[in-house]
C-alpha cells in the first residue's frame, strides 16, 4: 500500500519555489547553495501549495498572499546567513502547518454533519490505519501523540447495510517528515468498504472529505486537484464524488464555485 505522496525533490542546485539558475539575492543564492536549506525551501513551497488551493480560503487570497510576501522580505533580511535562513524557513512552515491544518478543518466541519465515529472499528480498518504508521517508521519517525490518529467518517457507502469508512491523514504528523501523507495534490485519503472487507480500499489524494447523504443512497466527496476538472476556473473547487451502485462504485469529478469566507 503506497500512502506517501513526495514532493518536488530539493538539492543544492534547485529550490522549489524559484528556480536556482536565475538566483540573483544572497537570500535566494544562499537557499540553492544549501542542501538543508534548499529541502526546507522545497517543503515550504508544498505546503503553501495546499494551503492556496483550500476552497475554504479562496476569498482571503488577499491575506495569504501578505503573509508570502512578509515571508520573501524577512528572507531577504537574512542575506547569505544561513542560519537566519533555516530559522525564518521554519518559522514559516510552522506557520502554513498551523494555518493549513485550521482551514481545513474548519471547511470539514462545516460541509460535513456526519457525527465523528464513537463505534469500535472493525480490524481491516484498523490494519489501514496501522499502515500510516509503518509508512511514517520506513521513513525514520515516529507519528507525533496527538497526531497519531487519521480522520474518520462512517457510513454504509455500498449498500450492503454496514459501515464503511472514509480515512482521512490529514490530522497525523511524521516526527521525521512534515510531507509525509500530504503535499501537493492534498492528503492521502482510503475509502474502505466492508463488501470487499475493507481490503482494497480507494486511495486518493485531495482534502475535506465528506459523507452526503440522500434518498438514493450516500456518497463520499472529496476536494481534489483542479486538474481533474478541466473547465474549472479559478474560482472553482473540483470535487471528486464516489458513489455506488449494484455493489460497484464510480467516481465522477464536477467543478463547483468555492464557498467564500
């Protein structure tokens, strides 16, 4: 099972956020010279990745976009001290973690009525989940305590009268590597079904899972990359839709307007 999701490989000839053969400051030399620093240029560039195309936050483009640029100019400040530079780095990760985490969340809890799951959880769910944590050991870490645990919705997706599950990674955190689960594309995301035993769950990338329930049975939503949604403008979010039917499930993706702040 391949949970990881890698960003954009860093080295001292390439950051991921400029390019190193156009570098010119002594901030921006300095990154590209600097392997530790250029890694952590390649992380942060990720993140804020994400954290731009959260549709929870697409009318606060304004104040995201401040917090960039005081991020450049406190870089600048730095010139070639790499030290300074490492700090300012990490300073800012912390920060898009911190922000990236909240706004995610908030747009879950909002979207989503689904009560969290308080039922004991069945051990092919279980065994899903200790993966995250072997997939976190292959890469030297340990899950953090308090992020040591994937977001969980619950429903009967395929019809057969039991519970399903929607896991979500987005909430644990790798002691050895922030991008673990999530980058670019979003978080790694299993829907797991109890038809085929919670063996050979759907993996996905993309952000705010959530259960929508009708008449016709419930399906699980997920915010997922705009390049599946060719005809989505910027003002779009494009949401993946897993529903199915007969015992076999579909996936159809439809751009949608991203709710305003």
């Amino acid at each position: 099972m391949s949970l990881m999701f890698l960003l954009l490989v860093a080295s001292p000839l390439q950051a991921a956020s400029f390019d190193c053969s156009k570098a010119a400051a002594a901030d921006e030399v300095a990154v590209c010279r600097d392997g530790v620093t250029s890694a952590l240029d390649s992380e942060m560039a990720g993140l804020f990745y994400a954290y731009d195309k959260v549709p929870m936050f697409m009318g606060a483009n304004g104040a995201r976009h401040d917090d960039a640029e005081a991020f450049l100019a406190d870089r600048g400040k730095c010139g070639a001290d790499i030290t300074c530079l490492r700090r300012v780095y990490a300073e800012r990760i912390a920060a898009l973690k911190t922000e990236l985490g909240a706004s995610m969340q908030q747009f879950s809890d909002l979207q989503n009525q689904v009560p969290p799951v308080t039922a004991p959880i069945p051990e092919g769910v279980e065994t899903l989940i200790s993966g995250y944590a072997e997939q976190c050991t292959k890469l030297g870490g340990t899950l953090n305590a308090g992020g040591d645990r994937p977001g969980l919705l619950s429903a009967d997706l395929d019809g057969d009268g039991i519970a399903d599950y929607v896991i979500n990674s987005q909430p644990l955190q790798c002691s050895n590597s922030a991008t673990a689960f999530c980058g670019n594309g979003g978080c790694a995301v299993q829907i797991a079904v109890s038809s085929e035993k919670f063996a050979e769950p759907i993996e996905a990338l993309g952000g705010m899972p959530t259960l929508v329930q009708a008449e016709t049975g419930t399906t699980a939503r997920l915010w997922v990359d705009s390049t599946n949604c060719p005809k989505a403008t910027a003002a779009d979010a494009c949401w993946a839709t897993y529903a199915w039917v007969g015992g076999k499930h579909t996936v159809t993706y439809a751009a949608e307007p991203a709710p305003a702040m």
